[in-house]
C-alpha cells in the first residue's frame, strides 16, 4: 500500500481533529521536502506564484517599505509561534509598518478566524493544517512545495486568504533517541527493527498519538511493526524529552522542531516521508497583500528561507529552555543575518 493511500485512509475525520493544528505544525533543512510524492501528484494544475515564484528576498529589512500600513500580528499559543511571530514584527517594523502585537492569540481555530473576520492581519501556519483541517481536505501531497501550492490556489480561492513563502522546516511529529543510545542513528525502519530485537527496548508517547490519524498508524503501515503494549510508555509531553535524553525511554515521541531537541542532546529519527508534512507560510488576507504585494513577498520569503530545522530547533531553544524573550530571540537572529 502506498504512502499516499494509507495517508487517505488514515486522515479520514482529521478535520474535526482541532488538536492536531494546535500542537503541531503538525509543532521542523532540504531533508523536510519528504519524499513520496511528486509534482504530479498536486490537487491542483494553477501555480501560487505568492508562496513558490523566484526567491524574492531582500538583503536588508530596511529595503521594504511598509510605510503606512498598520498590521495587527497574532499567533498560535506555542513557542515556535512566539518566535515565529516576533520575526514578522521585527521585519515589519524595520519596513515601517506600525504594527500590533496580538500575539499568543490562542489555538490554532482561534487565530484562523481572527484572521477571516478582521480581528488580526497575519500570522504564520502550516501547510498540513491548512489542508486538513482550514480546507478539509484529504490524501496531501509529501512534496513541501506541491502541498503549499494545493493550500495556496484553494485558500484564495475560496476564502481570499494569501499564503506567502514556505519554510525548509517541517514541524511534524517524530521520534527521538539519546545522542549516545545504541538505537540512535537510524531510520523509522531501523526503529522499528531495533524494537523487535530488543524487548526491554521502551517507547514513550503522548496519551492521544496512538488513536490520532496522523499518529502511530503511519508509523505501523510504513514500517509493518506493531509495537507490543509492554514495551509502550504513556508520558506527557514535557517529561518524553527528559526521560528519552536519560535513556529511560529508547525512543520517545516528539515534534521535529522542538527546542528541547537540541537543549538535550536529543538525536531524532529519520523520516523518509512517512508523518504528514507542516511547513509554515505566512497568511494573510488578499486585499492586505495587494496594499504593498512586493514588499509582503519579500518579507516572508527573507525570514523564511534561513529556517532549516536546526535553525527553527536553535531559536524554539533560546525560548523554552533558556527563557529568553521571543522578540529578543527574533531581533537578535534577524541582525546575525545582517538583515537589521
């Protein structure tokens, strides 16, 4: 069965499934352009020039001009969204924009009809969660670049809303190992074969990812392992990251851009393209975007295209783990680019 139809099955009800946006982009180099799919295999045959055209990047924020816009930003209630965000108000206040901070706004449903109704101008999403659960669509394409198209013509189309760049990160679900495990350094094949031979081998989860349609099931057609109750760990979130770096749990369950990953030490598993993909792109409405349309392309572009997973995982850090400030993080970044 192929990547593409057991991904159909699997995320059929996932629209009503509000907890999968929330958490996860799914919650992140060229490696998240995952393969399985190809160009041929997009929902659409019209290009989205806003989020796939020639890189429009500009050397310095300043170049932009943002003079007399006022914009109101938002953001999801997680870390990544915080950095994410205070990146957008930093580039929009070197342009000149007068700008508003409505970020940590609340979930992702929150921000999503803020957004419809007015209340905020733009804040960044992902490509997974605007197809499944904004479009209510199934069977996404695993190319980066085709899902944020598909995403891109259907949302103009249907709810006037502009998606803007797209980000070398993937922010999905995952597994983690120790850095120094003996299991560390594979595959989710690998995975799954180190945990057939080895029984006292523990992986740790999230009370909701064995029953979530995008969760466990991938794991199990992909690789053709079911792991046994015996050797499974329900744990909170939090606590997966401390105890899998401790090697109490041989595997743990994690989002691929979390700051802890690196905070820890914490080596994650390849994915040859098996968990649904979560780009970010900048959303906004279109009459917003045709205010300076050049300028807007620019900036989602120049902050995006520098967001690999090690970079996105680095800055998610400075916030989790060292309790840096958000817009501290993002300015600070943005000037090492030589962007300020």
């Amino acid at each position: 069965m192929t990547i593409h139809r057991r991904l159909s099955r699997a995320l059929a009800g996932l629209a009503a499934l509000t907890l999968l946006a929330a958490a996860c982009g799914g919650d992140d180099d060229s490696a998240d352009d995952a393969p399985g799919g190809d160009p041929g295999d997009g929902a659409t045959t019209e290009v989205c020039e806003t989020a796939l055209d020639e890189d429009d990047g500009v050397e310095s924020l300043s170049e932009l001009d943002f003079s007399g816009l006022s914009v109101n930003v938002g953001s999801k209630d997680f870390v990544e969204q915080f950095v994410l965000s205070n990146l957008l108000i930093v580039g929009l206040e070197a342009g000149g924009a007068r700008v508003t901070d409505s970020t940590n706004l609340g979930g992702t449903l929150v921000n999503r009809e803020a957004l419809l109704a007015g209340e905020i101008d733009a804040y960044f999403d992902y490509n997974g969660t605007g197809w499944t659960v904004f479009l209510e669509q199934d069977d996404p394409s695993f190319e980066r670049e085709v899902l944020t198209n598909d995403v891109c013509v259907l949302d103009l189309e249907e709810n006037g809303v502009r998606w803007l760049g797209v980000s070398p990160f993937n922010n999905t679900y995952g597994f983690a190992t120790a850095g120094d495990s003996p299991a560390a350094g594979g595959d989710l094949q690998a995975m799954a074969d180190y945990i057939e031979e080895n029984p006292d081998a523990t992986v740790c989860l999230e009370t909701e990812f064995p029953n979530r349609p995008d969760g466990m099931v991938l794991f199990e057609e992909a690789t053709g392992t079911i792991i046994p109750d015996s050797q499974i760990e329900t744990l909170e979130t939090g606590v997966i990251y401390e105890q899998t770096a401790r090697g109490r749990c041989t595997f743990g369950e994690i989002f691929t851009t979390d700051g802890r990953i690196p905070a820890l030490g914490l080596e994650v598993v390849e994915d040859p393209g098996v968990f649904i993909l979560y780009n970010v792109s900048l959303t906004i409405k279109d009459d917003l975007y045709q205010q300076a349309p050049e300028a807007w392309e620019a900036l989602a572009d120049t902050i995006l295209e520098r967001l690999d997973n090690d970079v996105m995982a680095e800055l998610n850090r400075k916030v989790s783990a060292d309790g840096q400030d958000p817009k501290a993080v993002a300015t600070e970044f943005l000037q090492s680019e030589g962007l300020l």
